[in-house]
C-alpha cells in the first residue's frame, strides 16, 4: 500500500498525484488538512512538508520522480 501525505493548497502534492494516476499506481492519500488522523500519522513521520510518500518502508519526501520509481520498481516485482 502506497500512502500519500498531502494538503489542499501543495502543488507538488498535484503533481505527484498525477504522475501516480497517469503510471496507473493506486494510493490511499491522507490529506493533512482535513483528516485529523492524517495529521496525527504526518506528525509522527517527522516530516515537516508536503508530500511525504510512504512505499513499503521508505519515506520520500518531495516529488523526487527518481526515488519514487525506484521504490515502485522494488514492489512491482
């Protein structure tokens, strides 16, 4: 299960939501600013920004494209 921290107003949480959507990877995205369990989870990442994506057990931070296709890659096998 791929997980997104997210917020209303980040462009970078757009753009890392269409990139998903466009390569066809589901996620379960957890919008800081409107679920109060979503920002409990945020708050203990550790994480200060948006996005923040969780493949497997590894924490991305940002739209790193590289990171991500690599963890990707990793659980498509």
């Amino acid at each position: 299960m791929i997980k997104l921290y997210s917020s209303n107003q980040c462009v970078w949480c757009q753009r890392l939501k269409s990139y998903l959507d466009s390569k066809n990877i589901s996620y379960r995205e957890l919008n800081v600013c409107s679920e109060q369990n979503a920002a409990d989870l945020y708050r203990l990442s550790g994480q200060n920004a948006v996005p923040v994506t969780v493949i497997g057990n590894t924490v991305i931070v940002g739209f790193d494209k590289t990171a991500i296709d690599r963890e990707l890659e990793k659980i498509q096998q």
